[in-house]
C-alpha cells in the first residue's frame, strides 16, 4: 500500500470515530460539537448582540440642550429683565422626560412671563411675545404674553419658589422649570424680572447667579441622566 493510500485511510479512519463519538454522546446526553454550536447561537440570540447600537448611533440619539439665561439689557420699561431659553436642538433625539432646572438670581424675582414656540413645517412660526407702544395720552406701555395655560397644557410650569415671612408668602430669588415630557422640537423662552432693591433668599445649596438642573432619558431600555448647568450672564 503506497503512503498516499495509507494517509486517505487514516484520514477516514479518523472521521468515522469523530462521527461515531458524536453518536455516542448524542445517545448518553453528553454535549457534542453540535450543542456547542447551538448554545452558543442562543447566547447570541438572548443578548441580541446583531441588534445593539454602536457608540456613535447611541451619541445620535441622546438630548442635546441649548440653555441660557441672559439680561436684557434692551428692556426699555425694565432694565431688570432676563430671559431664559432652553432648545433640545438634537432632531433625532429620543424622549426626555422629568427635566427640571432650578435658577437663582442674586435678588428677588418679581414676576415670570413664559412662552412656547412650537415648529411649523420644520421652522418656527413668528409669535409676539412682547407688545410696546405708547398710549393716546404719550406713556409707553409694555404688555408680555402670559402662555402659562399653554405651558399646563404640555406639561411644563416656571415658577417662583415662595417663602413665608411674618405668616405672608413673598417671592425670592429662585424660580424652577418643569417639564414631564419635553415637547418635542419645542423653543421655550421665559421672561423673568427682578427686583434688585430686594434679596430673600431661597434656602437652596446653590451659588447666586447659577442654573442647574438634570432630565431623563431611555435608550435599549437603559436609562440615562443628562446634566444642564450654567450661569446667568
């Protein structure tokens, strides 16, 4: 028998007793290179490895928010005014939900004028937010656009934290945003007037002149916190 005949029986030779252990192990409930293959399949198949995003498809999909809160040093009637603005400017983000934001003035905040801009055919329709002029009898008057029922009606609120002095609830200097579920494509601008002739603090551990606040977010059903912070310039 030549060397190549005798390789080619070896080689069958060896496939047999690899098929007839196969056989045996089927038979007495011993795993083979089959089950092997297919716990492995399974493993796959339960962590839904082919249907994880990558990193930058999670980067995608998160919040990305454009918040500021500036004085208006145009304001005619009232110097002391400062607006806020907040815009997740990410098209393509998934829900927020539970985004709050605390803001704290070095004075107390006399009154709060909030306004919701909702896209129109992609961009944002014109909406008066302020109207001044002068009266028949020459005073200048200013009139603000008061939305807060258009603010309930989203979920959202700005308000002015309270404080009870000698039995009387006054105004400090710290107002809070709310919003359950953001609006998606929203634009939300508040316009805040402070009296700086006055300072009642709000007992918050937070620095004058500051905004901070946190929302949430899910993404494969993990959730996430983001961060807003800044200061008022």
């Amino acid at each position: 028998m030549s060397f190549s005949n005798t390789g080619l029986v070896i080689q069958i030779i060896a496939i047999l007793l690899f098929l007839s252990g196969i056989f045996i192990s089927a038979r007495n409930d011993k795993p083979t290179i089959f089950s092997y293959w297919t716990y492995i399949a399974e493993i796959f198949k339960k962590e839904n490895y082919f249907d994880k995003l990558t990193a930058e498809e999670i980067v995608k999909l998160r919040p990305n928010f454009k918040t500021g809160i500036n004085f208006e040093s145009a304001g005619r009637f009232n110097p002391d005014r400062y607006r806020f603005s907040i815009q997740n400017v990410n098209a393509s983000s998934v829900n927020v939900s539970n985004l709050r934001i605390r803001i704290k003035f070095t004075n107390t905040i006399e009154d709060i004028f909030p306004n919701i801009i909702l896209p129109s055919n992609g961009n944002f329709s014109a909406a008066l937010f302020e109207n001044v002029g002068i009266t028949e009898n020459g005073d200048p008057y200013s009139y603000l656009m008061d939305s807060s029922e258009l603010f309930n009606d989203y979920g959202c609120s700005i308000d002015i934290q309270k404080a009870v002095i000698n039995g009387k609830s006054v105004n400090t200097d710290t107002a809070t945003f709310y919003c359950k579920e953001w609006p998606s494509g929203a634009l939300i601008i508040a316009l805040l007037t402070v009296d700086k002739t006055t300072n009642i603090q709000f007992l918050e551990a937070m620095r004058e002149g500051t905004f901070q606040g946190s929302y949430e977010y899910v993404i494969e059903g993990k959730k996430f916190t983001g961060k807003i912070e800044g200061e008022i310039k």
